[in-house]
C-alpha cells in the first residue's frame, strides 16, 4: 500500500525562502545546489549552510509536483517542467498575440552576442513563458531582401541624437533631404518617433517651415545639432490619421482611389485590407474592387506597378494618367 506524504510544516523564515525559490524557477531559470545557496545568501543576507538549502529544494519538491532534477554532466540541476511554465491563459490569445510574441522573441535573439546579451536573455526567458518554442524563422530578417538593406553602423552617432531629441522633446537642427528628392535642406525640427519601412530607418518629424509631419529615412540625415526652444505652436502627432491615409511614406494629394483586382490576383489579394476604411465589392466574374482615401504619392504608384496588368486603376483620373506615363516610361527603356 502506497504511503502518504508526510505532511510538510514550514517555519516563517524557511517558507519565505522556498517561495523566492520557486518564484525564480518560474521565470525559467535552472539552478544546481550550490547555485541557489548563494543566490539565497545574496538576497537574504543570512548565514546558512549548503544542506540547508539542499533540505529546502527538497522540500519544494516535495511541495511542487512539476519541480524535476535533471543531470548534465556531473552536475544535477533543479528547475519546473516547461508543462508548469506555460500559462494556463495561453489558449485565450490570438493568432495576433502569439506572432507578436515570437516575432519579439525572434529580434531578441537577433541581439544574443550584442552588449545586452544578459539583458536579452532575462526577457526572453519571460517571453518564452508566452510563446514556447522556436517557431518563428528569425533568418528571414536578413536574408529576404527584396528592398536591400542599409548598412547603418556609420549612422549610430545620428541615430542616438534623434532618439535622445525625441524622448526629450528637444528642437534640433538638421541637414537632410526627403525621400525621392535631391535637394539638401538644412531646418530645424520636434522629431516624435521613428519606424521600418522597406528595411529602412524612418523618424517622424514636425518641420514648422513645411507646417507638417514629414518622414525622413536617416540615411538622408547628414546632420544633427541641438537647437534653441522654438515657441512655435506643435500640433499632436496622431499615428493612425496620419499612416491610414497612405501607402507608403511621403506626403501628396488626398484622392479616392478606385482598383480593380482581376483573375488569380484577386483570389491572392483581393480580399486584404490596405486601409482601415477600404470598401471591398466582388463583380460576377470574380474581379475584387476596392476603394479607399490615399495620399497620391510615388510609393501609391510605385505599388500599383507593382502589380503589372492584374490590377486596373478605376479613379481618379489623375492617378491613371500617373500610372499610365511610368509603364510608357518603362517601356521606353527596352526601345
């Protein structure tokens, strides 16, 4: 007949220090004998011996069925079974949630053998809490490149003023030239962020000389200097109003756009969201058109040559004549 445990009775000061155990195992970390006695005497400052806090691992496996020892090498660690550190609100995420989560997990990994290596280890093992497993293909990072890449390691230098002015909410002077154009412009500018965009850098900038938010790539940013305060009036940056009026970056007209997807590219992309506020309708053949409100600019022609003759701009006329003079233009090139 199998015996019952005996019962456990812990004393106020043992039971403090099995419950910071067990809190240390649950952020995912392994310790042997002797690794966790001197984390037990940094924290609680106190003269115990190895056996005592051998006697209260095992206490806490006697406590915690999914605690288990395992052996590598010669030495024996103790650690909770990856069963215990899964949530158990895992289920309610969605698709959204969990590709975040691993996407991040994915990143971090990418900073491994960076300065912040044990920093970036402490966070992916909460992480890893979340999103178990390696499921993400952090590679694709680097090697899917259709747009090129920037080698930014001369940039740094820029890349931390900008960062700093815009946390600080400081006005600096730049030196720069906007996306598709030439001419150097020397300004100043409130900076409020920054972003991706075709594996390129973007900070987000209120120019008052322009009396709007431009985005600049900061391998167009030669220059950076403090600037004195400027009392100007800075209107709030507002992210969604500004991004879901747009494909792509730079600024333009606001039209209606009206697209025509036709044969297998309608099955492909017909039925995607490229604006919050898109109107999507099927004709009897199958043919998906969409309409929506965009800043006609050169990354909203660019993206529709991109399509080639599956997709047929409807509205507005301006935009046709757009489309129309670069596939002659392009055409030119082979005459």
């Amino acid at each position: 007949m199998r015996r019952a445990k005996p019962r456990i009775d812990l004393g106020t000061e043992q039971a403090r220090r099995v419950i910071y155990m067990y809190n240390k195992f649950l952020e995912g970390n392994s310790y042997s004998s002797a690794e966790m006695y001197d984390e037990i005497i940094k924290v609680f400052k106190v003269n115990l011996s190895l056996r005592t806090v051998q006697r209260d691992l095992r206490t806490l496996h006697d406590m915690a069925s999914n605690m288990e020892q395992v052996n590598i090498g010669r030495q024996v660690y103790w650690r909770l079974a990856k069963t215990a550190l899964t949530p158990k609100y895992l289920g309610e995420f969605d698709s959204g949630d969990l590709l975040n989560l691993h996407y991040l997990k994915a990143h971090l990994q990418l900073l491994e053998n960076s300065p912040l290596e044990k920093e970036v280890e402490k966070l992916l093992k909460r992480i890893e809490h979340l999103a178990p497993g390696d499921a993400f293909i952090k590679e694709s990072f680097s090697m899917i490149n259709e747009w090129g890449q920037v080698d930014y390691k001369n940039y740094s230098s820029v890349f931390e003023e900008l960062v700093n002015s815009t946390i600080d909410k400081k006005w600096v002077n730049i030196t720069y030239s906007e996306m598709f154009e030439t001419e150097i412009r020397h300004q100043f500018a409130m900076f409020k962020g920054f972003f991706t965009y075709h594996n390129s850098i973007f900070f987000v900038a209120f120019v008052p000389r322009k009396h709007s938010y431009v985005c600049i790539p900061l391998e167009n940013i030669s220059k950076v200097t403090p600037a004195l305060p400027y009392n100007e009036y800075v209107p709030e940056f507002k992210p969604q109003e500004f991004f879901g009026n747009r494909i792509g970056v730079s600024n333009g007209e606001l039209v209606v756009a009206e697209l025509l997807f036709k044969g297998e590219f309608a099955k492909v992309f017909g039925y995607r969201k490229f604006n919050p506020k898109q109107i999507t309708t099927t004709d009897e053949q199958g043919n998906v058109k969409i309409s929506f409100n965009v800043v006609l600019n050169n990354e909203l022609i660019n993206w529709i040559l991109g399509f080639g003759s599956n997709v047929q701009v409807l509205a507005p006329l301006e935009l046709i004549d757009k489309v129309k003079t670069e596939h002659q233009a392009a055409l030119n090139l082979y005459q």
